[in-house]
C-alpha cells in the first residue's frame, strides 16, 4: 500500500568495500540494524497523532445495526458512501476518517465475520486511503461487549474479540501505519444505573480489571498476526466507556506496554452545552473554564505521562447556534492542538433529529456538500490548525491568560478541610462542609492547595439544597494551587438558585484521588501576559556574547515599547547535546516570577514551556526536561517571554525593565574551520562513501594510502580532538544514508551514541 515519508530516514547497507574494510577493525556500529534495509519509513506513535491532526467520524453507517447484509448500512437513513463522500471530507481539510463498524450482526456462530461485509468495510478504508488519509477502525455497537454482566462476561467477551481482531489484522495486513486499529468504542456495563457513570453499586475494580484485560488482548491479537506493520501499527484502547471526563475511569486504565499503543477517549464537552439542558445560546466564561478543566486533565492523565491520545469523538450538537458553536470550536480545537492531541468530529448527518441533543449534523452525505451552518463550525476548526501561533503540543492554550497570587499565608484560612478523598469511595468523596456566605469572599477567590486530581468546590443553602459545582479558573501546576473565583461562583450559583445571599456552606470535591493540604480565601490574582512576538511602536536589539570553551553563545535582548511600559524577549541560541534535559541561569530582580519557553524547529515552531520565581540571591537555576524535541532538531532558543516585573512596571514606577541575563549550560560546539570542508577526505569536492573508504585504507594500510594534511582535518568529522578514525568513516557513511548531511560536520558531541 502506499507510504508516505515523514522524515524518519530508512536504514540501508553500507557499502560493500567498506563494510571489508571496516570488519578488520575493533569498534562497535551504530547499532545492529546499520546493514538491514528497512521496508519503509517508520513513524512513532507520537509523530503519528501529530501527523493525525484532525479526523471525522462516518457516523450511523457501518455502525448501524438495522436490516441486514449490506443493507444495514443504509438502516439509519444515511446513502452509501462514495469516493466522492470521502473527497469532500479531504477538500475540508480533514487528514483522518474513524470508520465506526458493527461486527456482531455479520458473524456466524463459529465467529467467522461474512465475506461480502468485509468486502464493503475494505472499499470505504480504500475510500480514504485513496486520498492518502490516516483511517481508524474499530468495533462498535457490539452487544457481546455492552451488556449488564460485563463484570462477569470476560471470557466469552475474550473469545469473540480475538476472532474479530484476528480477521480484521489479516484482512489488512499489508496497510501501512496510516492504518490505525481501535480495539472497541465504548465497553460498558450497558443497561446499568454505572453504564455511563461509577455510581456507588457499581463494581469498580471488577468493570476495570476487564477492560484492561480486553485491551491486552486486542493487543496481543494484532501484535500475532504476519506482517509489515505488526510491531508499529498504532493500535488505541479506551477506558471504561472511553471516558474523557472521568479521572477515575482514565486512572484505572493499564495500557498494554507497547511503544505504539494510545488511549481513545471521548470528549462532548461541556456536557451542557454540547447535548445537555444548558444554555446553547452562547458559549460562556463558565463554559470555556469547564471546557480547558476537562481537557487538561486528559492532557495531565495521559500526554504528561508520554502517552499519546486520540479524542475519538467530540460534537457540538445543532441548536440553531451557528455562532456559538463555532466559539466552541475555537476554544475546543486551540486547546487540544496545544496539548498535542487529534481530535475526529463525530457526524450522524442527523438532520432536523426530534432529539436535538442528538443533531451532530455537518456533511449532506445525499450531496457530499457541507451544510451552511454546520459548515462554518469546521470552517472554525481548521482556521485554529492553520494559525501558526498555536503549537502542536505546546501545552498552554495560546490565549489562556497568566496570574500571579499572593501567598497564601497572607489569605484567611479555612480551616478543617485538610485530608484526602476518592470521588468513587462512597462517603469519601469530599471535605466535610464548611459554613460559608458569600460576602466573605466576594471581590476575592478561594485557593485551594491539593495534589492529585484538580478540585472542585460544591456550595449549598442551608438546607444542603441549591447544589451548585464551580471549577477553577486557574491552577498554578507547579505550586498545586487551584484558585476559584468569586465571579464565578456567584454566577454559577444565580443561574441555579438566584441571589447568593442564599448561600451557605461548600465542600471541596475530588476528581479522581485528590489530597487537600490546607485551602484559604485570597486576593484576586493579577493577569501575566506572555509576549512572544513584540507588536512595538520602536524596538532596540542589544547582543552580549559570553565564552564557554571553544564556543561562544550570544544573547539577544530585544526592548520594545509599548504603550506605557516596557518588556524584554531574551532569546539564546543554544546547540542541543542528546541530553534528555537542559540547564540555565536566569538573573534578576529577586523574588521576581519569570517564565518562557525552550524553542525550535521540527517542520513548525514548537516550545517547551518553563516558569519560576527569582531567588534571594537574584538567580534562578532551571532544568527543564526536553525529551521530546526529536532527535534530529539540532538547534533551540531559549527564551524568557514575561516577568512580572516587567508587567507591573508602570504601577511600581519602574521606567526600564529588570535586566535579565541568561547563561545556558550547552556543550560547547567542536569549532569549525570555514575553509575545511568536512567529510571530503579524499579532496574531491564531494562527501561520499570514497570519503570513507580512503580513511578505512589509511588506517588499515597507513604506508601504501595516506590523507594529506587537509583530508586529516577534513576527515576529523566528529571533532573530538582524537584525529581520524573508524568512527569518523562510519558518520561519513551516515551522510549516504541521509541521516544526517554534510552540513552538519564536524559533528562535536551531538552523537554520543558513537563513544
């Protein structure tokens, strides 16, 4: 099947002489797979999700369970789809299709799935790969699985999965990784008062002991079968009801452990607006924080742990609100680019539903044109992809806004609500209650201090009536704090109950496992911004260049004017070593809070984020970890977007900015000589494998081959100081096999992985 490049350069065998050559001699290869030729180019799971982008669901077709044969895919009132349905859907800007199918109703007694409907699933893959899209495909709808015994059905549910996994892993053996295996949709206790939620008689440990044990499985079944792709096929496992709002079904899930294995979850969030009895009208200030809570946390559960998502399923459904939907859209999709997960559009092509909730309605799959209203929700989506201001995987939501608070000594504390709580243990989901008017905290926020799942404050009259739940408006991540504001709550609580004189008392709630340390009512927090691209009136750029071995690193401080006060971007080149983390100092005003994020380039500028408060002695030592920046970005920035000191200095009367200096800790780079070209060893003009058989003769047979004095400094392409080696040809050959490119010599210690 087709394949498609994404930088990741195949293995090929060195050259014949060389390897002769190279085997007389004691040193270790790269690693073992330098002579294997690699069947195509391999992404990892991450590279995938990010390449995923953005999917849609072809809803209530293969998935419907009416009529029979192939019938059923017309049994819920959709067309057949064409390639013209899937051309359209590439013509959006979707670059991913989910392919819902209902196996169940095509299988004999012996598990064996119907020829024919095996036939149509594979046309409609085919529909999409044609259009070199990424596809999922699933099990969905299958009543073997969704049933009231699910506690207790793990065996025959175990039989089935594995023939259909099995089937469907020949069926497409050859299909390279733009095809994704999703092992089921949404397993659950169907028909129970814990179907969609883990109320108290629900046998949790028993619900998720299955599930996990169902996605190993799936796992262990693909993983079986022959072929290309067995072992880097990204294969997806939801949790219990592949919940994307519950901490407790997300925490209980035990991933198989495969580096090519995500988690599916799915997210119609907020509830309230997007299929529930909220207001659809507009999408509030209330809305937006439920909607960043909920995101966060999947980005807390999984992403943070180096587990990569794919949100399955996500709609706003139709109410006639064209304009709020497309606010949600926005603020959805601006939120999961940040934190680095592909969302897929769930469409039903629902029409004019008489249960509105249920009115996912965005492509006329009777035309293949999108519908005007629902049209420009999309519109609004990829609008939020193509704005280069918000990164892949940047985690901070571009225009969320910054605060910094008072510590919380200096609040009135609240006493008594220390402890640790479960929301899924009964009786120990939360604090005890605390007797509270709103006048005491009105004007200020309440802080709470946890570890854990993020809190949540519930609030009640008197007669533990009026229950009203507030999320945080913003958690200080590193510190643990989440902050509530009176704002908030005085709306959330009116819109239930009316005038908050009514309110009496409120207890802070877990999400998931939650430990409280203390909780104060404090002054409001006062707005950072984070500029990262000066819009200025008038700039100056001063340059301060500072030694460091044989290397030199140079700061650039821009000062830009505007308005009435001053900011500084400090940005500082840096060579990246291999090291998994990165040092710097950060000099100024102490106690000052600082922040900024490590940059670079893989195909679209991406950061990593960093913040901390000066010390007393006016420094501040950062580590940040840079794992993720791939191993073939060379290069970085790190920079310093905003203090508050720099924010706050009109009020202080400050007319100039605290000077800000940074020092990285970088490996100083192997000095390089512009008249040397590297690598061109034997002077021809050219670096190529020659290059590294002249320096494998010279050094076999130092009397009959010699390197001039230019080609021994030409050849010294790791630049270590130790002269020519074997080690020096080897990185020549890895120029021909394009992992890396003359450009990049002399090496220094960027490959440490050939000491």
């Amino acid at each position: 099947m087709h394949n498609k490049s994404k930088g990741i350069k195949r293995i090929v065998s060195i050259s014949a002489a060389a390897v002769c050559m190279m085997s007389a001699l004691n040193f270790a290869p790269l690693n073992d797979k330098m002579t294997v030729d690699a069947a195509d180019d391999i992404m990892t799971a991450f590279e995938i999700t990010k390449d995923m982008k953005i999917g849609w669901n072809y809803g209530n077709s293969l998935d419907a369970t009416g009529k029979s044969g192939l019938d059923t895919e017309i049994s819920w009132g959709n067309p057949k789809a064409t390639q013209e349905t899937f051309d359209a859907i590439k013509a959006k800007g979707f670059n991913t299709v989910r392919i819902p199918t209902t196996w169940y109703n095509h299988m004999d007694a012996n598990n064996k799935i119907d020829a024919e409907w095996m036939a149509r699933v594979h046309e409609v893959v085919d529909y999409c790969y044609k259009n070199d899209m990424y596809v999922i495909l699933n099990i969905h709808h299958e009543e073997w699985i969704n049933r009231p015994d699910f506690d207790t059905a793990y065996d025959e549910m175990s039989v089935k999965l594995k023939a259909v996994w099995k089937q469907i892993a020949e069926e497409f053996k050859d299909y390279d990784q733009h095809l994704i295996f999703e092992g089921m949709n949404e397993p659950r206790a169907a028909g129970t008062d814990y179907e969609w939620w883990l109320a108290p008689s629900a046998p949790k440990e028993k619900l998720f002991e299955v599930i996990n044990k169902l996605n190993q499985d799936f796992v262990d079944t693909v993983r079986s079968v022959d072929s290309p792709y067995k072992d880097t096929r990204l294969l997806s496992c939801p949790p219990y009801c592949a919940s994307g709002t519950d901490v407790n079904m997300m925490s209980a899930l035990e991933l198989p452990n495969d580096p090519y294995v995500a988690v599916s979850v799915h997210a119609y969030s907020p509830y309230d607006f997007c299929m529930g009895k909220g207001d659809h009208s507009t999408f509030s200030e209330t809305y937006i924080t439920d909607l960043e809570g909920i995101l966060k946390t999947i980005r807390k559960q999984f992403i943070d742990n180096n587990i990569p998502v794919i949100l399955g399923e996500f709609s706003a459904s139709n109410y006639n609100n064209t304009e709020a939907r497309c606010e949600w859209a926005t603020a959805y999709i601006s939120l999961a680019k940040s934190y680095g997960f592909p969302c897929v559009l769930w469409d039903n092509d629902a029409r004019g539903n008489s249960d509105q909730s249920e009115a996912h309605d965005y492509l006329d799959r009777d035309t293949n044109t999108w519908y005007e209203d629902s049209g420009q929700v999309v519109d609004a989506m990829m609008a939020v992809l193509d704005d280069d201001s918000i990164v892949w995987g940047a985690k901070d939501f571009t225009t969320q806004k910054q605060y910094t608070h008072d510590d919380m000594s200096k609040g009135k504390e609240i006493t008594d609500v220390a402890g640790s709580y479960d929301s899924g243990v009964e009786g120990k989901e939360g604090s005890p209650a605390k007797v509270i008017k709103f006048s005491e905290f009105d004007g200020k926020e309440i802080a709470v201090k946890y570890t854990g799942g993020d809190p949540e404050l519930a609030f009640m009259d008197a007669e533990w009536g009026g229950w009203t739940t507030v999320k945080p408006y913003y958690i200080d991540e590193k510190n643990g704090i989440a902050y509530f504001s009176s704002d908030d709550i005085k709306t959330a609580w009116e819109s239930n109950n009316g005038s908050v004189s009514s309110l009496n008392s409120f207890i802070i709630r877990a999400n998931g496992k939650t430990t409280v340390e203390k909780a104060a009512i404090v002054n409001k927090g006062v707005v950072v911004d984070k500029p990262d691209k000066p819009n200025t009136s008038t700039t100056t750029t001063t340059t301060q260049t500072t030694a460091s071995g044989n290397s030199s690193n140079t700061t650039t401080t821009t000062t830009a004017v505007t308005g009435d006060f001053k900011f500084e971007v400090v940005k500082l080149p840096v060579t990246l070593t291999g090291e998994k983390t990165i040092k710097f100092t950060v000099e100024g005003t102490p106690t000052a809070s600082v922040g900024g994020g490590i940059c670079y380039d893989d195909g679209e500028w991406a950061s990593i984020d960093w913040d901390g408060n000066i010390g007393k002695d006016g420094k501040l030592e950062m580590e940040v970890d840079i794992s993720k920046i791939p191993a073939s970005v060379k290069s970085a920035e790190i920079q310093i977007w905003w203090s508050n000191v720099w924010d706050n200095a009109t009020d202080t009367g400050i007319d100039k900015p605290a000077k800000v200096s940074v020092s990285g800790n970088t490996k100083p780079t192997t000095s390089k000589d512009p008249d040397i070209k590297y690598g061109d060893a034997n002077e021809d003009g050219d670096v190529n494998v020659s290059d590294a058989v002249l320096i494998m003769q010279a050094l076999s047979n130092p009397d009959e081959y010699k390197l001039s004095e230019y080609g021994l400094k030409a050849g010294d392409v790791i630049g270590n100081g130790d002269g020519v080696t074997a080690k020096d040809a080897l990185v020549i050959q890895l120029i021909g096999i394009n992992i890396i490119t003359a450009e990049d010599l002399p090496l220094g210690d960027i490959m440490p992985e050939l000491d």
